[in-house]
C-alpha cells in the first residue's frame, strides 16, 4: 500500500464524515438573522433571530419575569413577548437580539432575549 | 498632554526599527550575512524597547488621570478604583492592540536571544518575519488606531468603565487572552524560518517547544479564565455559549493542542513534517482571522466591538499572511519530505494522525459556524446558528477522540502486537461498568451514555500507566514529559465530566417569594429571608437573601449613578459537593417580593478543577525538560525483525 493511500484515505473518510455532520447539523439548527423590516416583508417558516431597538412603551408583569415591548428598526416594528429573565442594560433605547417566532396575531414570541452587550471599555463614544 | 507626545513618538520610532529590524534581517537571511543579523535582531530588540516605553507612558497617563487623552477619557474615570484604571491599558481597541504589540516584542526578544544556535540563516528570517508582524502592529498604532490622540478641550471627567467589566476578571482574563494570541507569532515565524532557510528538521520545533506550550497554556487559562468569569458575572447559568468571540480563542488553541501532539511523532519518528508546519501556520492564521472577526464586527455577535478603521487593515494583513504561508508551503514543504517507512495504522503515530484529523474536524465545524452569518449574507438572507449546531457537529467529534485518548495511550510506536492490545482490558471493562452502572440509575440519554463510560476509560488508560511506572518510581521524573501529559489527561476527563453534568442535568426554576417563603429545586431548599439596599463607594447595592443550611445567599442587583443609572446584576453561587446551587435576583416587587431563577448545575468545578490539572500537567512535565529527544528521522527502522 502506498504511502498516500494509507494516509490518504482515512484523511478523506474523517473529512467526509466532518462534512456530513457539518451539514446535517447546519441544516437543521439554523436560523435567519433578520431586521424588523426584512421579517415584516417574508417571514420564513421556523426560528428567527430579530435586532432592533427597543421603545417606549416597556410593560413588566408576573414579578418582572414577563416583558412586552415595541420592538423597530429604521422603518419597521414589531410588538415583542417574552417570559424570563432580562439583561441587566435592557432599557429603551438599547439594541436586543431576540429568537423566536411571529405568530399569527401579529406579536413575536420570543424564546430568548440578548442585550448586545458592550465589549468595550467605556459606555459610550467620547463626542464633543 | 506631553505624555500624548511622547507616546506617539515612541509608537513611531518602534514603527521605524521594527521595519529596519525586518529589512535587514530578510536580507541578512537571503545573503547570509553575520553582522547583518546581528544588527537586524538588534533593530528588533530596539523596537521592542520603544513599545515598552509607549506601553509605560500610556500606563502613566490612565493612572495619573490625564484626560487629555481620548483613550484615558474614553475608558476610565475618576470614580473607578485604581486598579480597574490601570487595567484600561488593555481594555480598549487602541490600548489592547499595543499590549499585543508589547508582548510580541518581549517574546519576540527572548525567542530571537538564543536563536543563533539553531542556524543563522532560519535565526535571521525568523527575526524578519517577527519584525515584519511587529510592524504591522505598530503602523496601526501608530496611524491607524492611536492611543495617543489627543482631545482639543480636556474633560474634567471620564466616561468611566462599563459595570459589566468592573470586576477582579477584568483583572485577569484579558491579558491572559491577549498574550495567549501574541505568543502564537512565535512558533510561525519560526517555522516560516525554517521552510524559507529550507531546513527541514526538528531544530525549530525544539527552539520554539517552549513558546508553543506558552502560548497554548496562557491560551487555555485565558479560556478557563472567560467560562469561570462568564459563569460568575452573566447570570444566565452558563459558562459557554458559542459566541464568535469565544469561538475565535477556541480554534488556535484547538490547532496548537493538535500541534503538541504531532510535533513528537517529528521529534521522536521523524514524520510528519510538512504537517507540523502546517498546524503552526494555521494556528496563527487562525489568531490573526479572530482578531480580525472580533476587530471588524462582520459577524454579528452578543459582544458590539468598537467598528473602527482597522478592520479592513486586518483583513489586508490576514490575506498577506494566507498568501505567504500558502506559497511557503506549496514551493518549500517538498523538501521536508523523508523517505521513511510508512508505519502501520494501529500504532501511536496512527493514534497521533487521527487525533490531528479529528481536531482540524472540530476547527472545521467551529470555523464553519463562525463563518456562516458572513458567507450566507453574501449569497442570501443571513443565517446563523446556535449551540444545537455546534453540539449535533462536533459532539460527536469529541466522542470518538474520548475513546481515541482511552485507546491511543497504550499502542506502541510503530505496531501494535497482542500485548498492547491486552493492555486495553482495563480502560474496556472500566467502560462497561461505567455504562451498566448507568444504565441501572436510569440515564437513557445517549450522549451521556457516550460521554461518562468512554470518560472513564480514559482515566483508567492515565491509571493503567501510572501503574505501571510506579514499580520503577524514576521513570515518572525522567519521563516527566509523558506522565505530565497523562496528567493533563485526567484533566481532561474531570473537565468532560463536569461538561457532560452541567449539560445534561441542570436543573432551573424561575419562582417569586415572599419574605419567609420557601422554593426547592433538585432537592436543595432555599429560603429567602428579605431585602435590604445597601450603599458602596460607586454603587447602590439591593440585596434579596436566601437562606441555604446555615449559609446565606445574597444574590443583589447593583445600580450605578455615576453611570446614568446602570444596573448589574451579582449572582450569588454556593458549592456542594455535588452541584452548584446559582441564584440570580430577577426583580423585585414593592410588596417586598423578589423574583428569583434558581439554577442547579451539577458538577461545574470539576471544569474548573479539571482544566487547572490539564494546565499543571503540560507546564510541570515540561519544567526544567532539556529538548533531549533526538531526532531519529535519518535513522531508517526496521518495520520487521530480520528473520
């Protein structure tokens, strides 16, 4: 047996089968990332993730464990629902990120909440 | 104000001996050229001296509070405590860029002092190609990204630092992290080194042994550091959540753990040398293309980085890198081939060669991952992918390299006869047990079914050597280089352990009380006893308490005037033998009612405990190691005795 073909070919059966569990993991766990106004325009079927700012107009129940709130990008909004626990910055004005579902009446569900959370150092952008 | 000039001075003076230091040395090592080289590495050291000085001024003026500068002003403020302040050095783009470029020089110094021996000619590309990064970095301090730039009106104030961030992890993490990617640069430029001079020894891979375990273990607690802050300060009852950010640390040191592995199939058989190269080189790539994801924010992540003008400068830099590696490889590895007799499959250097495969897998899946957002955007609508991904891909991955550790430890090189395989009953029956044993309590999840018997096989494969050397105790110390990597091992499988527990059997309940009333989750009873506010130097602290045995919990939520009214909230953990029981204070009521989300996480400090073991294994079996391994490459063995 050569020296490529010994090496060769369990190289390509790992790479194969790395292959397969990329794509059959990719495909069925992945989600669309999308602004307010791409959702309002076609929605896809299944799971989506949402970044948009959140308003006004914050509403907390059931001990602060449940939230609706507005949530818009530059020209589109969305009411947003959420049960459990919200980031410490979650304020109007912040970006969220959420994952989740419209449903049928219009209000997004949303599974998870994250806040972009600021990497840097400062609060904010130093502008005179 | 003068500090500002000073500082940009210095950057820029770096800047001019890091690109003397590089065209000397290139040309050094083209014409081979003693005095050149010297002068060249001198250029280097003298660069290396001038970042240091800017390093100091840039330290000088965070501590001193000279809010003429934008970066001071931008990071700190003068109610943050000292020590926080003089950790803005780091936790800024600008600043964080020149702590890299300061590690880079002190390394870049100590792994060019010595380097003579090895060959001047690789000596001196190695000290070009240092030279050459160096100065990459120090142009984009120097014009691109300053820290140094000056503000027209000085601010009485600063901005202050992020509460997320005023932590004792600020303290530590990130220049654990930083470095950890700093020092990757070296063992690259001393492979490039090696392939342009166009030796194809072991000697780089022996010069450069200790930088690549500096690098790996300085990247490995840097990644224990991010779980162990991660857990302690966000709140969502994890450690790991398959952020790009954490994605991007992962994937070097995924490659540089592939490396340590198949650099002693080099040193001890003399195989695999184009491949050694290659995992060096891809280590470092894959350094320079996090810092350009996490620099440029092309994908999205729960982490905003500053968008600034150097991404497009990072992506210039890691397409360079990509072309010179490419080309290095392609036209120079040819030469590094040795005519050796293929070993057989079954063997250690089979196991080595298909533990490499499985962990460029993982790097693949990860990679994949990371990139999809940006290659899906191109050609669509984006689309991204959670931690399901990343468990279905590359969960089955780290299955069979569990049982590649159980197994790859007790062949021989070069073949593996019967008694190799009958060493293997223990690590099996062990397995077995652990599966039974599993079965009967009633775990039916097959990952965990996976995940704990293969696990044990691995510590009784660490066991089984153990006991073996210990009826010739002195091997242990002379061989500590090998036990030291067992150690790591068993390492591993508290760390897989804890992961696997954590994963399959939290348990988490979101609940609200009264003062007095009791909440029970996995059979730990918690009871909250009331609220109090209380008031600290920069912050308003509510505390809900919880009564546990006779200790009490107080998980709070801080509130920051200074900053606008920000708010924080404090987990409050407890360990037990058994679990971690993690309350995080959801909200409160006026009534004097708190909402609470109550986590139960099985087994987590076996994480912590597990990779302090596999970061004690690696550094204490090589303390004091002289390189002694020869290289048997020219040697040909025999596969078969002479009849």
């Amino acid at each position: 047996m050569t020296m490529a073909l010994r090496w060769g070919l369990p190289a390509v059966v790992i790479a194969a089968c790395v292959g397969y569990l990329i794509y059959s993991a990719s495909g069925g766990s992945s989600e669309y990332y999308l602004t307010v106004s791409q959702l309002r325009a076609q929605a896809p079927a299944g799971d989506v993730r949402v970044a948009g700012v959140v308003q006004n107009d914050v509403q907390k129940s059931k001990g602060g464990l449940h939230v609706t709130f507005t949530e818009k990008d530059g020209t589109a909004s969305m009411p947003v629902e959420y049960t459990g626990t919200l980031p410490d910055i979650f304020q109007p004005g912040i970006t969220v990120v959420v994952e989740g579902r419209l449903g049928g009446d219009g209000v997004f569900h949303a599974r998870t909440l994250l806040a972009k959370c600021p990497s840097r150092f400062s609060t904010q952008p130093y502008t005179q | 104000m003068i500090l500002g000039y000073l500082g940009a001075g210095a950057l820029l003076a770096a800047l001019v001996m890091g690109g003397f230091s590089a065209l000397l040395s290139f040309w050094a090592g083209w014409r081979d050229t003693d005095v050149f080289i010297q002068v060249g590495r001198r250029a280097f050291y003298a660069a290396a001296a001038m970042t240091a000085i800017a390093a100091v001024l840039l330290e000088v003026a965070l501590v001193t509070h000279d809010f003429s500068l934008a970066y001071v002003v931008e990071h700190t403020d003068l109610s943050t405590p000292i020590p926080l302040v003089a950790a803005g050095f780091y936790g800024g783009q600008e600043g964080s860029l020149l702590y890299w470029t300061l590690i880079l020089g002190v390394l870049g110094s100590a792994s060019l002092f010595a380097s003579a021996r090895i060959g001047a000619r690789v000596a001196a590309y190695a000290a070009g190609i240092l030279a050459l990064i160096l100065s990459f970095f120090l142009f984009v301090l120097a014009v691109v990204a300053s820290p140094f730039d000056l503000l027209s009106i000085t601010p009485p104030d600063g901005l202050g630092l992020n509460p997320v961030l005023r932590d004792g992890g600020m303290l530590i993490h990130p220049p654990v992290v930083l470095a950890g990617f700093a020092s990757f640069a070296i063992p690259f430029a001393f492979a490039c080194a090696a392939l342009l001079a166009g030796r194809a020894d072991a000697a780089w891979i022996r010069h450069t042994r200790r930088f690549a375990l500096l690098a790996w273990s300085l990247q490995s607690a840097g990644l224990l550091l991010g779980m162990w802050w991660a857990y302690h300060v966000l709140g969502w009852g994890g450690y790991w959540s398959w952020d790009p950010v954490e994605n991007v640390a992962l994937m070097p040191w995924l490659a540089t753990t592939a490396y340590l592995h198949s650099s002693q199939v080099q040193e001890t058989r003399g195989r695999l040398r184009t491949w050694n190269f290659g995992l060096v080189i891809l280590a470092f790539l894959l350094v320079v293309f996090g810092t350009f994801i996490v620099r440029s924010g092309v994908v999205p992540s729960v982490h905003t980085f500053a968008i600034s003008a150097i991404g497009p400068w990072f992506f210039g830099f890691l397409f360079a890198c990509i072309v010179f590696a490419t080309a290095l490889i392609a036209f120079r590895a040819g030469r590094a081939r040795v005519d050796v007799e293929p070993a057989p499959a079954v063997s250690r250097e089979g196991a080595f060669v298909l533990q490499n495969l499985l962990l460029i897998g993982v790097i693949a899946v990860v990679f994949w991952g990371t990139v999809l957002p940006l290659v899906s955007g191109m050609l669509g609508a984006e689309r991204v992918v959670g931690a399901a991904y990343y468990e279905r891909a590359a969960g089955p991955i780290f299955v069979v390299i569990l049982a590649l550790m159980a197994v790859g430890p007790l062949l021989p090189w070069r073949r593996a006869g019967r008694p190799s395989l009958r060493a293997l009953r223990w690590p099996a029956a062990t397995a077995c047990v652990v599966l039974v044993g599993l079965l009967l309590v009633g775990v039916r999840s097959v990952p965990a079914l996976l995940a704990f018997p293969l696990a044990s096989a691995v510590a009784a494969t660490v066991f089984t050597e153990y006991g073996r050397a210990f009826k010739k105790p002195r091997t242990i110390l002379r061989k500590r280089r090998r036990y030291g990597a067992y150690l790591a091992h068993l390492g591993l499988v508290a760390v897989v352990a804890g992961v696997a527990a954590s994963h399959f059997a939290q348990q988490e309940k979101d609940v609200t009380l009264q003062p007095g009333e009791q909440v029970t989750v996995a059979g730990y009873t918690l009871t909250y006893t009331g609220s109090e506010q209380r008031q600290l130097q920069d912050h308003t602290d509510f505390v809900a308490a919880m009564r546990f045995g006779d200790q009490t919990l107080e998980p709070s939520r801080a509130t920051y005037a200074g900053l606008g009214g920000q708010a924080l909230t404090h987990v409050a953990i407890t360990t037990t033998p058994a679990a971690d029981l993690y309350v995080v204070l959801a909200a409160t009521g006026a009534d004097g009612s708190a909402s609470f989300r109550v986590f139960v996480n099985p087994l987590v400090t076996w994480i912590w405990a597990g990779g302090v073991v596999i970061i004690l294994g690696v550094v204490l079996g090589n303390v004091g190691q002289r390189s002694a391994v020869p290289e048997l490459a020219r040697r040909r063995v025999p596969v078969t005795l002479p009849a």
